[in-house]
C-alpha cells in the first residue's frame, strides 16, 4: 500500500498540537525546518521549508522516528556486567541465563521489566518484540492465573510508556541431537506448556489493547519438533487475534544462532533449521528469523524470496560468541533487515545500528556495505511486530518521534544526515509515543531509571 507524501494532510481540521524540529528524518530523506502537527496521537500533516512561529514545542536537534526492538529478553538485562568474563561459549552463558530464570516470578518479573522497558524508552524505542517463554512457576507448574508472567510483561510496558509485542513462545523439548529431541530438564519446564494445545489455549487468552499486540513464536527448531511447526502456522492465521485483526499474526524464531544446532537440525532431519520452517509454510514476509548467524547459501536465497526480516542483534552476538550473520546478503537477496537488544549487554539503538554496518566492513574488507538507508530502515521495522503504522514521520503514522541533540560532545560538528553514525542513547533528549513525551529532557516520566534497575535487580541475586 502506497504511503501518502511527507507533506500530505489527513482529514483533520485543527491539530491539536504543533511541534517544530530543525531538522527531520522524513521517509524522503533528511528535511530542515520541518513542523509536525499532532492529532489524537498522530501525525495530522507534515511540513518542511516552515518556520517555528506557532508551535507548541521546538525540538532541540534533529527528530527521527520511534526505534524498534525486535528482539528482547526483559529478564536477560539482569545479566548485564555478571557474565562477560571467564572462559566459554553460549552454552556455558546459558547455564546463568537459566539460573536467573530460577528466581523470577510474577511480581519480581514486572519490576524487573518496568525498569528495562524505561529503559528502552530512554533510548529511543517505542516499540519492542517480547521474545517471552518464561511462561511458569520454577517447577513448570502453571500460576493461578496462567498468563501471570506475560501480564506482568504488560503492565510493565504500559507503565513505561510503550509498545509492545507479547510474542508467545512454544517451547516442547530441551533440545535437538542427532539422534533426535530430548527432554526437557527440570530449568526448562517452566518454559513449556507441554503439550501445543494447551500453548494455543493459553496464548488465546491474551488480551490486546492499544499499546499491546500479540504475536507467536518458536523457540528454535531445537525446541519444537517438525510435527508441531505447521500447527504454529495454522494458528498464526486462525488464532482469535489473527480473525480479529484480518491478518495473520507475525511469528518469530531463533534461527541458526549456533553451528551445532544446524549440525543436528541436518543429521536428524536432513535439512537446515531454515529449509525446516520454510518446509512447514512458515516462512514468508510475517515471519522473523532471529540471529540467522550460520545460514548457507539456500538459506540466504529461501528467506530473501520470502521477503522475510531478520532481527540481527549485534551486541549479543558478539557478547556469547554467536558470530556475525550475512546482513549484506539477505538484504540483496530482498530480505528486510530489524534490529534487537535480545540479552541487552547494552540497549542502545544506535550501537546496534552501527555493529550492523561495522561487522560487515570486518569481514568484507569493504566500508558502506549496507548504507544508511539500509540502517535506517532496520533501525524502525515496527511492522515485524505487527505495527505497520509506525516508524515514518508522516501524515497519518502514529506520532513517534526521537530527539537527537546534535551539540552533544558525541555529535557537535557531525552532519546531521550522518547521525546515526555519531549518536548513542546518551544524546536522546526527548521521546514521544503516541504523541505523548515520555521522555523530557533525557528524563523518563517514571523518575530514576537507573534506581529503577537496581531495585528490580539487586533482589534477584540477593
């Protein structure tokens, strides 16, 4: 569906705010002097080549649209600066990862989450995809109320001043080996309902609101066994959400993170984790590949047909040893490239964006492999979760905007054109979703971030 110019005008006689930036990130490039007015939380008409007389607000620098997260594991942030040193690999990191999932429950879970979600909204994302399988009770009981866990996930977003994709996750064995899936240990049964039923029961319980969608995904091709892959895609058509909505519900999958899932993935089915999904009708342009780290060549060429996304998510992969995954070759073979923190050993856009960019000069030799547009773009894939009027500053978009000082000692002197390779989350001065600031002045409207994260924090390691 075509979008209507930068400078078109919806049918909205009087705005009620007016807002005034310098500079703009419009879908057509950098503009100057560009005036936004805002209505019931949208964008009503966008005007370059005007001036500040009128307006509510001046936005100090240059304004871009809300960032996406495509890839998040709330919990994950308490293990920010408590597992990067020491020998091993991602499967040595993982055994911490499941220690900490050990110790959360519902009410631990929705301070955790309030504070990384804050977070998030002071760097700049106005939407983020919950990867979310922490379903249970560290016994792998059901709570009470059985969707306690991703309630709390909710709440905490909507408290924060964000959007969010709750992608419920099916999680069945503990694992794939040549000779077939294994068990679940006694760690993983709180990630698992079992049997897929009662997964599909559970997730139809979700409620959607304004701020909240649901999506689905599969854990890995580790996790859930080829007979239960075309029920996941049955369901992301047929769910009461999907009817609801008149679409299918995007899914996501962990998809080649290591080489020794691909390694059991071809000896016991005789085919990569991406020939699997693609097999079970999966893959096509609702579908997410998380990580993609280790695909051949098919691969590359199946997922760019299907026009599917791929959330690369730098910094962790790096942090756990993952690799660097083929960004340049999905994008040419028309795949569409997002971006998450996933384990958030940091949660900064810009530096993922970058990283995106950087690793591919690391291993081509070449600088400019992707470009800005490229990153751009990465930076604010909001219809992966299922937001398709989001991250364009336009008329009739959701009204997200991103400030960006561009005085900042990081930025002073950079083109602003150019600044998504200047920028950190530490020159993001204002937020604003849904036409609401969220973020003033680099201060989030829930206080102390920062005391936040400690309070959430420190009693899961007490």
């Amino acid at each position: 569906m075509s979008q209507p110019p930068p400078e078109a005008q919806i049918d909205e006689p009087v705005p009620s705010q007016r807002w005034f930036a310098p500079y703009a990130l419009l879908p057509t490039g950098l503009a100057k002097d560009v005036t936004f007015e805002v209505s019931g939380g949208r964008f009503a008409r966008v005007r370059p080549g005007s001036d500040a007389a009128g307006a509510d607000q001046v936005l100090s620098g240059i304004a871009m649209p809300g960032f996406a997260n495509s890839h998040s594991h709330a919990f994950h942030r308490a293990l920010r600066g408590r597992t990067h040193s020491g020998t091993g690999t991602f499967w040595t990191w993982r055994e911490s990862m499941f220690d900490l999932a050990g110790r959360l429950d519902p009410e631990a879970y929705y301070a955790l989450a309030r504070a990384v979600y804050a977070e998030m909204v002071l760097a700049g994302i106005t939407t983020v995809g919950e990867f979310h399988y922490l379903h249970h009770g560290p016994d792998g009981r059901p709570y009470s109320y059985p969707n306690a866990m991703s309630n709390a996930l909710t709440r905490a977003a909507e408290d924060a001043g964000l959007r969010i994709t709750l992608l419920d996750t099916l999680y069945l064995s503990g694992g794939l080996t040549a000779q077939g899936h294994t068990r679940l240990d006694r760690l993983q049964m709180r990630f698992s309902d079992q049997v897929a039923d009662d997964w599909s029961r559970r997730t139809a319980r979700h409620r959607e609101r304004d701020h909240v969608r649901v999506g689905l995904a599969v854990h890995s091709v580790r996790a859930v066994p080829r007979s239960w892959l075309t029920f996941v895609r049955d369901l992301a058509v047929n769910s009461p959400h999907a009817r609801a909505r008149g679409r299918q519900l995007p899914v996501h999958a962990h998809v080649s993170e290591q080489p020794e899932e691909n390694e059991a993935c071809v000896a016991y089915y005789g085919c990569t984790a991406t020939e699997l999904l693609h097999d079970a009708g999966l893959v096509g342009p609702q579908f997410t590949a998380v990580h993609a780290t280790h695909l051949t060549e098919k691969d590359v060429a199946v997922l760019g047909r299907a026009r599917a996304t791929i959330a690369f998510c730098p910094t962790t992969e790096r942090d756990v040893a993952a690799g660097i995954g083929p960004a340049r070759l999905l994008h040419d073979a028309g795949a569409r490239l997002s971006l998450g923190t996933d384990q958030h050993a940091v949660i900064d856009m810009f530096e993922e964006a970058r990283a995106l960019e950087m690793h591919e000069r690391l291993v081509s030799g070449e600088r400019g492999r992707l470009g800005l547009r490229a990153l751009e773009s990465a930076l604010t894939a909001h219809d992966s979760l299922g937001w398709e009027d989001c991250g364009q500053l336009r008329a009739g978009a959701r009204a997200d905007v991103v400030v960006v000082d561009l005085d900042s000692p990081r930025t002073a002197g950079a083109m602003p054109e150019q600044i998504v390779m200047a920028a950190t989350s530490a020159d993001i001065r204002d937020v604003v979703i849904d036409g609401e600031f969220v973020v003033t002045n680099r201060q989030h409207r829930l206080g102390d971030v920062g005391a936040l994260l400690r309070d959430g924090i420190a009693p899961l390691w007490s």
